[in-house]
C-alpha cells in the first residue's frame, strides 16, 4: 500500500506552518477476503481551512477522485464517495481499492506500508494502527488497517528495501470436488490390497 | 467370489470419487477478466521517468492492468509479461504465487526503453503486447491483448495526457509540465563543453567557481546571455501542433534541446530557457524556468531568493532590438515580480519549474553522446566571444540586502523588511490570534512571524507564548537578551529555528521572529540575517 496521504491540504496550510497544530486525518482501510480495500478517509477543520478546501477539492468531487487516481497510480480505485458535513466542518471521501493486497511466490499475502519503522500498534488480532506525520503540510494520519476475519498468521516483516509490511495467509480455496482425490485414491488402495490379500494369500 | 465383491466394490468407489476431481474439471476452467488504461503516447526524452515507479510519484507509466480471477478455480503463478516489438523484449511485470476466485491483481508497467530510444528524431505508431498466464495453463486460456501508442520524437514534448473530457483549467492543459526538466541537459559533453568556453572567454573566470553567492549567480547569468548575444543567437519559433490522440487533445511542442540551440544559434523562449537552465546547473546553481502564458524566461534561486532574466533579450537584427545583459537582467526582475503577484493571487497560469527539485523526484535527462563536429561548432561560435564583442557587464550587485531595499516593509513597531517574492499572510491562525501575520518563502521552507502579545514585560509575553504553543503541541525554547530573542519551536517531526525581536507596543509586547527550519537553516542564514538587520 502506497502511502495514501490526501495531499488536498497543501494549499490551506501555505500559512502558519510552524505555529499550528498538525491537521488530524484518520484513514480506515479494511481488506476483503480477496484483498481488495474499502478505504475510507475523514477529517476536521478549521473554518478557514474549510473555506479554502471547499474551494479548491471540497466542491469538485470529479477533482477530488482524479487527484487520488494519480497519486494512487498502483492500484485502480472505483466507488468513490464524498460525503460533507458543513456544519461540523468535515468530510468522510471513502473509495475502494482493488489490488491493494499482493500475493508473493511463495503464496504468502502481503501489505506494503511503503514506510520504514513506521509506529504500528496491534488494536486486535486483525487490526493495526499506524500513526504517522507528514511533515511538509503537517498533517498526522492515524491509518487503521483491518486484515480480513480469514487471515492467519499476521506478521510484520521488512521487505529487501528494509520498508515495514505486513504479511499473512489465507485459506485458498481448492474447490470441492478436490476433497475427494486423496480419500477416492486411498480408498481405491485399501481395496487392491485387500483384493490381492484375499486372491492370492487366503485362496 | 462372494467374498471378493467387498473390495470390488471398495475399489470402484475409490477410483470414482478420485477421478471426479477430473470429470469436473471442465466447468472449474479458470476465467479471467482484464482491462487496461494506457497512455496515448510516449515522450522518448522523459524515458528515464517512465521507467522509474518512483519518480514523480509513479504516475508516468505505459499501461496498468486490472486482472481479476471471474472463475471458481485458485490459480498459481500468474504472471503478467508484455513486449513491444522493436523496442522491449518480453519482460515480465508481475508474478502472483496464487490468485483465489474473486481476487484482482493490478500490473503496473513501467516500461525500460533502451537509451537509444533518445536518437529517435521521427515520430511512430509503436504497439504493446500484454499477455496473462499461469501454471498449467492451456495454450488456448493465456490471454493476449494488444494496444497501440504513438511514440514521439526526443524532441517532443506533449504539454498533457489527460482526456479533453477530463480538462478542467490551465494546469490540466500543461500537465506535462514537470518532465520539463528532461530536456534540461547539464551532463552533455557538449553544454558541458560550451559551459566551460562561457566561464573562460565571456567571463574570464570571473564566476568560475559558483558557490552559493548570489552575485556571482547573477554575474554568471548575464555572462552567459552576453554569450548568447555575441554569438548572434536569434530568437525563432519552431513547430508547435495540436493532435488527437485517442481521447487526448494536446499541443506537442518540438523543443530544439541544449546542444542543438547553441550549435544552431537560434532558439525559442523555452528552448533558451531549458538552455539556461542546462548551463546554470551544469555552474553549480540551482536553475529555475518560470511559466506564464504565451512565454517562459529562465532564473536561478540562492537562499530562497529569487532571481530572472529575459533570454529572448537578444532578439535578433530582424526583430529590432538586442537588449544588454542588464537590460534583459531588468526586465527578467520585472517579470519576476509580476510572476510573484499573480501567483499570490492564486493565478494557475504562473508555474515554476525548480529543475533540481523535480531531477530528486525523479524527473532525469536523457543521456547524450560526445559530438566532435558539434565541439568544432561550439569553437567557430565561441571565436565571436571576443573583447571587441563584449559589452562590458556592468552588473550592479543586488545582494539580499539591496534586493530587500525595494522590496516593501512590514508596518507597525518593530517593522522590517519583505523579502522579494515572499508572501505574506495577515492572521493566518484564526485560532491562535497571537500570531497577526507570517510572511513565508516562495518555497515555504523560510518564514516570519509577527506577533502581538498582551504582556507588561518582554519575559511575560515569551512565557505566554509558551504557554499557547505547549496548547497546540509544540515545544517552544527561547532565550532573551535585551530586545533580542532566539529559539526554536518543535513538534515531534520537525523544529523550527529562529532568531529575532521583541519590543513593547500599546497594549503588549511585539514579537518579529524570523527563520527555516532546522536542518535547512544554513542555506536560509543570508536572506535571515538580513530581514533580522532590517528589523527597526
């Protein structure tokens, strides 16, 4: 996963950088059994802030998915949502990722962060929490990750480049009808012998 | 034979249920489902960028897959190859060591052109071949598919790729422009060669060794345009032609490159500008080309400071005047400031190219062969750079602390000085009615802040700040010597180092606190210092 940070704030932080508080965006990502991800991105504002995103990303929702298309080329992104809400000065843009999980050789599944040594706490057995800062625009993303209820043995590992991912497993389905080889052919065993045993040792 | 039946009977069972798994593999075929996005052209001179998916953020690639498995059937080692023929052999993009029913894998194809691909001086239509398969796969399930773009010539720059159904304003139409700087060619033999011709005969040494002095950036700008205009270089235009392709409408622009405008004399306001912009990097400065409408002009920034001059000055006899070098210098600063007004107006049609800040993001320029008849061309033009030529270059040093004398004064108590191009904001924290303006750098990394705090004591209005900056989470250290105050300010992630004033004013305390951040503060200590000297 490419660091999914809504850079639309550049613009409204052009000011004040080193005296304000960092903007505090929370980014849910919660991964199907088949890895792909439904993302789902909110924040809060100030009322100039507010002002200032409306005008450039807040009122052009068509801006808004083309923006995260190409800041997000890895994956291809689909139902796209922008819900407002004026009164409290926030938003919640949420999107689905496909393609968002990687399966490696070995058939292990595998979640970049794109980070290295990022701060990961473990929420619950398949959930994560990374918190981490972007300090050019200065904006604090909390990501919450939810592995999917199937997955197995979730671990955090580096890749060669030393970057934080997260690996696990999940049952592969074979398809019924494989069930029945290993038994059929057993089965198809215990019958020879017990046939050979009976024609040609009890005759 | 009674007693045979038993295991007769066993056995059939076992060699059913066995071979079902076979009976039924015809309806558990796999399936699989593909769409492709590809782009309508490649730019030869930016192929270092589409073969990095690191650089610009990864979005300059050929064509990116969407493979989804639509059958019932787990697939293992699916592996995603494409070609295109003439160019790339088969390469592999992606290989996935099993795709379950339902799941979809993304290939993204940054495509690894040979460096020759930059020889290429004729545009053609090239086509990409992209297949899909995977382990036991029949001959007849590999998907195969197939699309066409048009490969341009490495001189040609395609300003967008964005859809005309997509195109919202002015940025949209010059999308493109960030790989700019793949024309910008500091590392060719030949602007090399001319570079070292320019510090030797024009400049006689003069800004040989360009350090970080904004006088001598200056001084070597204007000997490079007085180079220009002794070797009679014209101004002229070259092709610049609208196409469709597929979905996309642009302008593709032939941009004549470094080596071609100095050996041919004659360039384009862009061209003289990419031009520049070789030659100023190739000195050690850090170039700049800065974009509006209809024109661009080339600079180069020290310290944060901004600095331009007007390349198509030179003109050329037919056009009527050749301007001096401080006279396109002049002019070049007037465009500067126009430029700086109207993108503090938000006006999207003045952009920046900061050549070597987009080279980190990994926008690169193509590679280029030593030339021995282009050496000798350099020579026969560099017999003009004679002293009976050469206008004497008369530059008036402007350092930051002149530049600062025309450049406007923050009012009030403990005014001071704006640097040029540095914008101001007036209360830019509405919950932090403390701080009354910050006057930032045009790059943001430098900036002032003034302050007006309720206080009867120079130590109280320093405490109570603290106190505001611990509420909003920051660490703010300070020391006061008389009305001198220094400091830093950090978050968890960055700190902020300053330095600066503080003086009573009715109802409180002023404080004028000027500075960058901490691991850049050394590049920042000239134009600091002088907004901190301007403090009255």
């Amino acid at each position: 996963m490419k660091r999914i940070i809504l850079f639309f704030t550049v613009s409204l932080l052009s000011c004040a950088i080193q005296a304000q508080a960092p903007l505090k965006q929370k980014l849910e990502m919660s991964i199907d059994e088949v890895g792909n991800g439904a993302i789902k991105v909110s924040m809060s504002m100030n009322a100039n802030q507010w002002q200032v995103w409306l005008q450039s990303l807040g009122n052009n929702p068509a801006l808004l998915k083309r923006t995260m298309e190409k800041e997000l080329p890895a994956y291809f992104l689909d139902n796209f949502k922008l819900e407002k809400n004026d009164m409290d000065r926030s938003f919640e843009f949420s999107f689905k990722a496909y393609g968002i999980c990687q399966v490696n050789k070995r058939g292990k599944w595998i979640v970049n962060t794109d980070q290295k040594n990022p701060d990961i706490t473990k929420l619950t057995d398949n959930k994560y929490m990374m918190v981490w800062m972007e300090p050019r625009n200065n904006i604090q993303q909390t990501q919450i990750i939810d592995f999917p209820p199937t997955a197995r043995n979730i671990e955090i590992n580096k890749d060669a480049f030393g970057k934080t991912q997260f690996e696990f497993d999940i049952n592969t389905p074979k398809g019924s009808f494989h069930a029945l080889f290993w038994p059929g052919l057993i089965l198809s065993i215990t019958g020879i012998v017990w046939l050979f045993i009976l024609l040609f040792i009890f005759k | 034979m009674k007693k045979l039946s038993l295991p007769l009977v066993i056995i059939v069972v076992g060699i059913i249920a066995a071979g079902i798994p076979f009976l039924f593999s015809g309806s558990n075929k796999a399936s699989l489902d593909i769409s492709i996005n590809s782009i309508p052209l490649i730019m030869p001179a930016a192929h270092k960028v589409y073969a990095n998916p690191d650089a610009l953020n990864g979005q300059y690639h050929l064509f990116k897959a969407k493979i989804t498995n639509t059958g019932k059937k787990t697939l293992e080692n699916v592996v995603v190859k494409y070609q295109v023929p003439g160019h790339i052999e088969w390469t592999e993009i992606s290989t996935t060591g099993i795709m379950i029913p339902g799941q979809t894998i993304v290939a993204v194809c940054y495509p690894v052109f040979n460096p020759s691909v930059t020889s290429k001086t004729t545009e053609s239509v090239e086509r990409a071949n992209v297949t899909v398969e995977w382990e036991g796969a029949d001959h007849r399930d590999i998907i195969e598919e197939s699309f066409t773009f048009k490969m341009l010539s490495r001189n040609d720059f395609a300003y967008t790729c964005i859809p005309s159904d997509e195109i919202l304003g002015w940025g949209d139409v010059y999308d493109n422009d960030p790989l700019l700087p793949c024309f910008v060619t500091p590392n060719d033999p030949i602007v090399k060669y001319y570079t070292q011709i320019v510090q030797e005969k024009v400049l006689k040494g003069e800004a040989a060794s360009v350090t970080r002095s904004p006088e001598q950036g200056v001084q070597f700008m204007l000997g490079l345009y007085e180079a220009t205009r002794m070797s009679h270089m014209v101004y002229s235009g070259t092709k610049g032609i609208p196409q469709n392709l597929q979905d996309v409408q642009t302008l593709i622009q032939h941009v004549r490159l470094p080596r071609e405008v100095i050996t041919g004399n004659t360039g384009l306001c862009i061209e003289l500008s990419v031009l520049y912009a070789s030659v100023l990097s190739n000195a050690g400065l850090d170039p700049i080309i800065y974009l509006i409408p209809g024109h661009a002009y080339p600079g180069f920034k020290i310290d944060g400071q901004y600095y331009a001059i007007e390349a198509t000055g030179i003109g050329g006899e037919g056009l009527g005047k050749i301007s001096s070098a401080q006279e396109a210098y002049k002019l070049g600063m007037e465009q500067l400031d126009e430029f700086i007004k109207a993108t503090q107006a938000g006006d999207p049609r003045y952009s920046i190219i900061d050549v070597h800040q987009l080279n980190a993001s990994g926008v690169i320029s193509m590679n280029l062969d030593d030339n021995d008849y282009l050496r000798k061309k350099v020579d026969e033009i560099a017999e003009n750079f004679t002293p009976k030529h050469q206008q004497v270059i008369q530059y008036v040093q402007q350092p930051v602390s002149n530049q600062l004398a025309d450049a406007s004064r923050f009012p009030g108590p403990l005014s001071f000085l704006i640097p040029t191009g540095w914008v101001t904001y007036h209360n830019p924290a509405p919950g932090f009615p403390l701080l009354i303006a910050q006057i930032t750098s045009p790059d943001m990394v430098a900036s002032v802040s003034v302050y007006n705090i309720p206080a009867s004591s120079a130590e109280e209005a320093m405490h109570q700040l603290k106190q505001y900056f611990s509420q909003m989470g920051l660490a703010l250290q300070y020391s006061i010597s008389g009305s001198n105050v220094q400091g830093t300010s950090a978050n968890y992630t960055t700190t902020f180092r300053w330095i600066g004033k503080i003086a009573p004013m009715s109802g409180g305390y002023r404080l004028v606190a000027v500075g960058s951040d901490n691991q850049l503060y050394s590049q920042y200590t000239g134009v600091i210092n002088s907004v901190y000297n301007s403090i009255r």
